[in-house]
C-alpha cells in the first residue's frame, strides 16, 4: 500500500454537495423556490437557518405529522364514574389505521400502576405473562408510566378530556421526539460533505406512520450515536451504545458484524475487539440485575420470539396466503421448523455479505454493510412488524443516497401500514383481502431487492458512488479513516 498521509489532495475537503444540482426530485422543488443557487450568493452566512437547524425543523414537522396519524386513537370519553376512557368503538384502531402499541400497553402490562415493570404478571390461559421487551426498552416504559402517573393529577384538575393512557402516549412521543431530533443531528454529521441527504430521513414518510406505533426511536438513536462515535475514532464508546441498543432491541448488535469484515480487511482487531468487549459489558451491566431478581419475567422476550409464529408481512405470510400453505410445522406447535430456516437463511445471508465484503476489490462502506445485513433480517426473519422498516431509514440513506428511489420505497413501504390495518379489520367488516395487501408487500420486496442490487453494483465499483465521491473516495463513517480503495 502506497503512503498515502502526504498527498495533500487527500486532505482537502470537497465542497458541500447541492442535491438540487444531483437529484432530479429536489432540483424541481429547488426550481420552485426560485431555481439553483447562484455563483455569488453568500453559502453559509446564514446565522439562525443553517442546514441543521432547517433538518431539526422538517424532522419536527414529520414527528407532527407523526402524532396525528395516531390521534384518532387518543380520544376518550367519560364513563359513568366519571373517568375519561380510551373509546377505540367501531374499531377505530383498524379504520383510522391509528394503532399504536403505547396506548393499549400502559394499561395491559402494568405500567398504570405502582411497581417495577418486571415484577407485574397476568395470566393468559395457563401460561403467565410478562413484559415482553429487552431491559432498557421495559425501563423507559416504566419511567414514562412513572412520569404519567406523576403528572396525570394536572391533567384531571384542569378538566381536560384526556384519558391517562392517551396521556402516557403524549409523555412517550415527546421522549421519542428528542431522541429522533438527537439521531437527525448525528445523522447530519455522518452524511459530512452530503449533509442534505439527511432530509431523507427527516421527512420520511415511515416517520409518519411509524415514529409512534413502537418504541423503535431509542434503538435507531443507539445505533446512529454507536456508528458516530467509532467515525471519530471512539470504539471503546460505540461499543457502549451498541450495548445500549441491544438493550433496546436486537438488531442493533448486527453492527458488529459490518465492522467485523471490516477489522479483517484491515488486519486491525483491536477496535474492534475493544467495541466487542465494551458492547458486552454494557449489556450484561444493564440486563444482570433484571436476570438475576426476574428471570422469568427476563426470559419472557425470548420465549415470546421463539414460541411466536410468523407475522402478517413476512415472506412466509405471503406464501401462505397465496398457496393455502400450512407452514413447516403443526398448527399451534412451536415454529421449531420456521425458527431454524429463518435463522438459517439469515445466516447464510450474513456469510455471503461476510464474504463479498471480504473480497470485493475497494473497502465496503459501513452503511452499505449495514443496510446489507438489516435488509437480509427483515426479509427472512419470521417477524416484519411494520414499523422495523423504520431501522432501514439511517442506512439506508448513508449507503445509497438517491432520493427518487428512497422516497419511491419508503412511501410504499409507509403504504403497508394503512393496507394492513384494512386487512386485520375483517373482510366481514369491509377490510380488504390479503391479495390486496400481498400487492404492496411484494412491491416493497421488489423495491428493496433493487436497492440491495444498487448498493452491491457499488461496491463492485460498476456504479459510482456518491457518497465516496463527496468524501474524496474515503468512508465518513470509517475508522481508522483509509482511502476506501485499500485492503
């Protein structure tokens, strides 16, 4: 490998790139607002609308919208006692396609009352339930209960026609909301030289249907905030908020997995094992306690995962659907069969990504590894809950940032959300079929595939890459910062 430290041309920061003069979708919208900026104008003497502070703003405007999307399920009416309660009548829920897991669950695992989350318990036929989230999602759940049951007297004394379950949800999409602005900060550094390629993500029309359906922001956040700080040269802290983030959710334990491959290519381990170890720690730091006071209430997400069967939107519902099939195993059996091809096709996956980012010609960059790896998850994993697809937003956009394309999938992937709350209604009850619902699940899978295409295309070297082009052929999210054609 050639010295590359005294080249100076590899040191010289590339302007900032206009996507009204690279996509043809903001170069109409720029031509509204007056057409392309001109040789003179003063670029970045803009003291209060500087481009973070415009992404903070449209990221808020999105996280409105995201609110109202679920408003119809916030309405309460007064019981006899009284009590302002939930009034979901006439399946407002499906109809209204408001759904969200926030507000049935304050009341349905305990966090209405005193107490810590894992203790509480209730029973379903013979079986005892628990709380079915990792640690820290169950914590924050029971922190915002805290806080709702602290603040809720205010509400009932002002006279406000808000149910305490509807208010939890206010209290949860505000914590939400400043975690996604935090995330869009980061995100705005992580995108460097392409930094409006963030208002993909800010305007995303999943953050509509979805910023509120779960509690999937706090693991986005982790995972954003775990590639920022190794991009910085910070392994020992990714590694903490890749410990976070599994704390939070799974998923975000398969960025190891991208830096693995690229620690082999560099024959540089001890980042690496340093994000390992401090990821390790800080799971096992935040989930002992629980395991060891709660074991079964600790074990409930894992039983819950192992024991379910495949979900509405998954390539196994779509197959059945269209072919009458019963699935690999026994109706009502545990999916032994279902769990073991599915893990063994994501795994399978996650060896080829392994392998081909190993030996492709230039260094991958951490997003295409990322989004690579998420992608194979969600399409042969036996749960695609709608709103996971919000995990694909951040890597997607940093690995392939071509904003007729993006918005193209991410309007049609939002699409399913509506489509299948029509579906779960009934068709006795005026829902829509599953053919009709299968017709966007396989649009969705067809964008995606094209999208992986794309990015495997780049990596090649047989489609050009706008991100390395802006960043003088380096990863801006790569540490230790190379030129991305090094092995």
């Amino acid at each position: 490998m050639s010295n590359t430290s005294s080249d100076p041309s590899l040191h010289a920061r590339p302007s900032r790139v206009s996507p009204i003069e690279t996509e043809s979708i903001a170069r109409g919208f720029g031509d509204f607002l007056g057409g392309p900026v001109g040789r003179f104008a003063a670029v970045g003497r803009q003291r209060w609308w500087t481009p973070v502070r415009t992404l903070v703003s449209i990221a808020l405007v999105f996280l409105s919208f995201g609110f109202l999307s679920k408003a119809n399920c916030l309405a309460g009416s007064p019981g006899d006692d009284g009590v302002i309660n939930l009034d979901w009548s006439g399946n407002r829920q499906y109809v209204s396609a408001c759904y969200n897991d926030i507000v049935p669950l304050y009341g349905g695992r305990g966090l209405d009352g005193d107490g810590f989350p894992y203790a509480y318990s209730w029973v379903e036929g013979d079986l005892t339930r628990y709380l079915e989230y990792p640690v820290l999602t169950g914590l924050f759940q029971g922190n915002m209960g805290w806080l709702t049951r602290l603040t809720y007297p205010i509400v009932e004394a002002l006279s406000l026609p808000i149910p305490e379950a509807s208010w939890y949800f206010a209290l949860t999409a505000l914590a939400l909301s400043a975690l996604w602005v935090l995330t869009i900060r980061m995100v705005a550094e992580l995108a460097g030289n392409r930094i409006w390629d963030t208002v993909l993500v800010a305007a995303s029309p999943l953050i509509i249907v979805h910023a509120f359906t779960n509690w999937d922001i706090p693991a986005i956040a982790a995972a954003v905030a775990a590639m920022y700080a190794f991009s910085r040269g910070r392994p020992g802290l990714a590694g903490m908020f890749i410990g976070l983030g599994v704390a939070l959710k799974l998923w975000p334990l398969f960025l190891l997995g991208a830096y693995l491959v690229l620690a082999i290519r560099s024959s540089k381990y001890r980042p690496f094992l340093l994000m390992l170890a401090t990821s390790a720690g800080t799971w096992l730091l935040i989930n002992l306690p629980v395991m060891l006071v709660f074991p079964e209430a600790w074990n409930e997400f894992l039983r819950l995962n192992r024991e379910r069967g495949w979900e509405w939107t998954t390539i196994y519902a779509m197959f059945s659907r269209s072919t009458g099939w019963s699935g690999f195993d026994p109706s009502g059996a545990t999916p032994t069969i279902l769990n073991a091809v599915s893990f063994a096709l994501f795994a399978g996956s996650c060896v080829a990504i392994g392998i081909f980012g190993l030996r492709v010609q230039r260094r991958p960059r951490v997003a295409e590894l990322v989004f690579l790896i998420l992608v194979a998850f969600l399409i042969f994993n036996k749960v695609w809950s709608p709103q996971y697809s919000l995990w694909l937003v951040v890597p997607a956009v940093l690995a392939l940032p071509r904003w007729r394309l993006l918005l193209t999938w991410m309007s049609i992937d939002a699409l399913v959300w509506p489509f299948l709350m029509w579906h779960m209604l009934g068709v006795e009850n005026k829902g829509i079929p599953g053919e009709l619902l299968d017709v966007v699940l396989i649009a969705r899978l067809a964008l995606l595939i094209a999208m992986v295409v794309l990015v495997v295309g780049q990596m090649l070297g047989k489609l050009p890459d706008k991100v390395l082009e802006a960043h003088d052929g380096q990863d801006p999210l790569a540490f230790p910062v190379e030129p991305s054609h090094t092995q």
